[in-house]
C-alpha cells in the first residue's frame, strides 16, 4: 500500500516541519493520537499501537526542542536526545515526566506490533499510560475539531 495510507499527516501538514520546528513536531503528535485512538477503535490494533509510537515519539520531541525547554533538561555529556529512550529518560530524570510508563516494555510491544496482527490484544491499559505521559508532557488535552480534518482514505 502507499504511504499516505499508513501516515496520518499525509496531507495535512508537511511531512519536514515535524523534524525541524516544534509546532511541527506537535501538530505530528496530537494528529497521531487521534489517528491512533481511531485505529484501535476500528480494531486496527498493530497500526494503532505504531502510530501511538510515533505520536510519543514526536510529543518527547516538541518537549525538548525549545531551547527555553532545553536548557532546564538534564541532559549528560554524550547522550543523544534522537534516540527515544534516552530522550524518555532525560525527561524521567529531569523531572518532566515521572518515570510510571514503562518505555522499555512499550517499545518491545512496537516491535512486536511491527510484525504482527494483535487482534486479541487488550489496549485500554496501554492507551490510558500514553494519555497519562502526553498530559505530562502538555500536549494534551487538546482540541481535536482544531486539528485538519482525517482523509478518510487513511487507512
């Protein structure tokens, strides 16, 4: 299938602002869980659980992309803020987040989700950890009727 199908933002924002300016970043994060949040309703469960992925992603990315934001972050010599894990716990260990989500468990699950259907899988658990990490965050709540509507070509 084509990409378009898989990417929710196809179309709606450009695809670069979401590595290069944080609005961009965070636009990529709040159409991403609700393109997750829709897909795990659909029972489109593998695809829900990468396109939250990727919205977790993006939301720890729109955090330490300020420089304002930046500079209070603890952040050791040598550590790679474009690799998620050590990003989740630079956030952990500077006190944004507090460390309940467990990222190592959830990054197995992608894995897996990469690879396999999960149609049994029980997501409930999972989504209200992800909604508890955005809200840490401060990307949500937020106002999905403010966002560009879906296509609903996506899958």
């Amino acid at each position: 299938m084509a990409v378009r199908l898989y990417m929710p933002h196809f179309g709606l924002m450009n695809t670069e602002d979401s590595f290069k300016t944080a609005e961009g970043a965070l636009l990529r994060a709040k159409l991403h869980i609700r393109a997750g949040k829709r897909r795990l309703r659909q029972g489109k469960i593998s695809a829900g659980i990468l396109t939250l992925y990727d919205a977790f992603c993006f939301a720890m990315d729109w955090y330490a992309f300020p420089p304002e934001r930046r500079k209070k972050l603890d952040i050791r010599e040598g550590e790679d803020l474009k690799k998620e894990k050590t990003l989740y716990d630079i956030l952990v260990r500077s006190g944004v987040l507090d460390g309940v989500f467990d990222f190592a468990a959830f990054d197995k699950l992608v894995e897996y989700a990469s690879e396999n259907e999960m149609p049994d899988y029980d997501h409930k658990k999972l989504l209200q950890e992800i909604e508890s990490v955005m809200t840490q965050l401060g990307v949500m709540p937020f106002d999905e009727a403010a966002l560009p509507p879906e296509d609903p070509a996506t899958f």
